[in-house]
C-alpha cells in the first residue's frame, strides 16, 4: 500500500473556539460569549502585536455587566482581582461608581511586586464626563507628609488633571488644564528617574522634569483614591462617579506605546459600541 503526503502532516495547536489562550482564560473566568469574547480575544491580539503585553501587570477591560464579570484582570486572571465595594453600577458599557462609597481594591502593592524599579504606567478609559475633584486611579501612603509617593491618574475642579509623583504639599506633580480633557484614554507614565508624562489617547498633555520617582507602598483603587494615614489607618477619599470602561497597570511605556495603547483600546471599545468622542 503507497500512502501520499498532501501536507497534513504538520499539525496546529489551537486553544478552545480558536482564541489567544490568554484570552481564553479570561473568557472562561468571566462567562463572557459572542461579540465581547471576540472583542477581548482581538484586543489581546493586538496587545501582543504591539508588544504591550509583557508590559501589564493589570488590566481591567470592564466587561461584561457584572460585579464579577468585571473584576477580572485580563493579563492574569488568577492575580489582583478586584474587590467592589460601596455602591457601583455594573453594566455592559463598564462600571460606575456613586461618587460617595463606590470604590475597587486591586489588591494590587507596587512595591510588594518588586516589578516597578524602572519605571510605571497607568490608564484609565472613562465614558463620561464630570469636574468634581475625584481620583480615577489611584493609591498614596502618608498623605500630606512629604516625602509621599503617590501613583493616581485624578482630576480636580477647572479641568485640571493630574498623575504620578511624590507629594510635595501645595506642589502638584502633572497639570494638563482643559476642558475637553474628560473621557476617552488617559495614561500617566513614570520612566523611572524624572519624567512623569500625561497623555489623553495618543497626545501628550503636559511633562514635568522635577518630579522624582517612589514607588507607592499601597494597594491601588478604582474610582477612588485609596491611602494609608500616619497612624496606619487604611482610608479611601475623592470618590468618582465617572463610569468606565478600561484600567492598566504596568511598566514605563514610552510614546509610541502609549500611542499604541491607545489605538488598541480604541479598536475594542469601539467593537463593542463604547468608544466615545
């Protein structure tokens, strides 16, 4: 008997339904199906393709309108799943907190990691707008006692925003000041030494040169700013009532990955009919 070789000899390893096994994990974790579960397994293709994924250490995509759906951490389900607290809105459009208790505890310590030596990034995707001063991201220690690393993307009353740095009190780290600063992409980066940037999408806002770099002794919050006082006492103020649709946590990223961040995370939320102008 004479047996043929037509090329099926070499056989491809798929994971279930075809997807990124790391996206699979997270479709299973969560219960997520139909256009979300295609939607995360392309945005963690293309996360990958930009070589942005070695470089999260969280990310919170939102999805899937529950309190458990949306704790997830896409880049490693089994690590820094949030804890809701407070009153939150879950809904497929992401999450909303009430402004007053609404918060989530990543469980997620910089400093306990011992990842963040050369440099962080965060970023927040936010769907609506608002001025009141409220933190989107955010964790300190000792607050209003310098030195006091404090690691947040947050916004204040006239537009302003601000992110990363130690606090120096009554010198703020990051300003950008405008009014159309309120939704879409923010990312504070940190490269280690002296350079904190903001970024909304992929355009700088502001810089600084003067800041140094702490990394933060403190687990980071969602929609609140989560800080431990001079006594020990763990607390959480400037809660948001924003409602959002993305966090990361992770390494320095240059500008050119941010501005591939921003396209990645664009592309996602607009597969879901999230993205906003």
């Amino acid at each position: 008997m004479i047996f043929q070789n037509f090329g099926f000899n070499r056989l491809r390893v798929v994971s279930a339904g075809g997807n990124d096994p790391d996206a699979q994990a997270f479709i299973n974790a969560t219960g997520i199906s139909g256009t979300t579960a295609t939607a995360i397994n392309q945005l963690v293709l293309d996360l990958k393709s930009y070589s942005l994924w070695t470089k999260m250490v969280a990310i919170y995509p939102l999805v899937g309108g529950t309190s458990s759906s949306t704790s997830y951490n896409l880049k490693n389900t089994a690590q820094y799943q949030v804890t809701w607290n407070g009153t939150i809105t879950f809904a497929s459009t992401g999450v909303a907190g009430n402004g007053t208790t609404g918060w989530g505890n990543t469980g997620l310590n910089p400093s306990a990691t011992g990842l963040f030596g050369s440099g962080a990034h965060l970023s927040t995707y936010a769907r609506t707008s608002g001025n009141a001063a409220a933190y989107d991201i955010g964790a300190n220690r000792y607050p209003n006692i310098a030195p006091s690393p404090e690691w947040m993307i947050a916004r204040f009353t006239n537009d302003r925003y601000t992110a990363f740095g130690n606090v120096v009190p009554g010198n703020p780290y990051i300003i950008a000041t405008s009014a159309t600063y309120h939704t879409q992409l923010y990312t504070g980066t940190h490269d280690g030494t002296l350079t904190p940037t903001l970024y909304k999408n992929g355009t700088q806002l502001a810089t600084s040169s003067s800041k140094g770099y702490s990394i933060v002794n403190n687990n980071i919050a969602l929609l609140a700013l989560n800080k431990v006082d001079s006594g020990g006492a763990q607390i959480q103020s400037d809660f948001s009532s924003r409602e959002y649709a993305w966090f990361s946590i992770g390494l320095y990223l240059t500008s050119t990955e941010v501005g591939n961040l921003s396209t990645a995370v664009t592309t996602f939320q607009t597969s879901l009919g999230r993205n906003v102008a």
